[in-house]
C-alpha cells in the first residue's frame, strides 16, 4: 500500500468591515500532502475542526491584534484535535 506523509493546516482570513466596524474571520483546517513536490491538495479529515467564522464589533486600531490572538486560538484547537487522533 502507498503511503504519504500528510500535514495538518490551520487557515485563516480576517477581512475588516470599516462601515460596521466589524471584524470577520473565516477559519478552516485541512490536511495535505507535505511532500513540496507533489501537486497541493486539501484532504478533509473527520478529526479536524470544522470550518468557522468569527464575527466581532471592534475598532479598526485594534482588529489586527485581535486576528492575530483569535488565529492563534485556532491553531491550538487544530494542534490539539490532531494530537487527540494520533494518541486515541
């Protein structure tokens, strides 16, 4: 049987609102082939966290450092669901 190394992705975009002062983040989890040569591909996997998005009222001066702490967040969760699967 062939098999490839795959790793996990945790993704995110954060778009800004300026008319409703709002700030958006559409976050996803996938894995992929971690071989650079072959052709990149997004695998689900039922032990990843779904896809999210995250909605907040606040200030443009403060929606960068708020993207950034949510992202770091959800690179937690995706760290952790990926451990709870190679340990179960």
């Amino acid at each position: 049987m062939d098999t490839q190394d795959l790793e996990a992705c945790a993704t995110a975009e954060a778009l800004y609102d300026e008319e409703q002062s709002q700030l958006i983040i559409e976050m996803d989890s996938f894995l992929r082939p971690a071989d650079l040569r072959l052709k990149e591909e997004h695998l689900p996997a039922d032990f990843l966290p779904e896809r999210q998005t995250f909605k907040d009222s606040v200030s443009q001066d403060e929606a960068a450092e708020l993207a950034r702490d949510i992202f770091h967040r959800w690179v937690r969760t995706v760290r952790e669901s990926v451990t709870s699967m190679v340990h179960n």
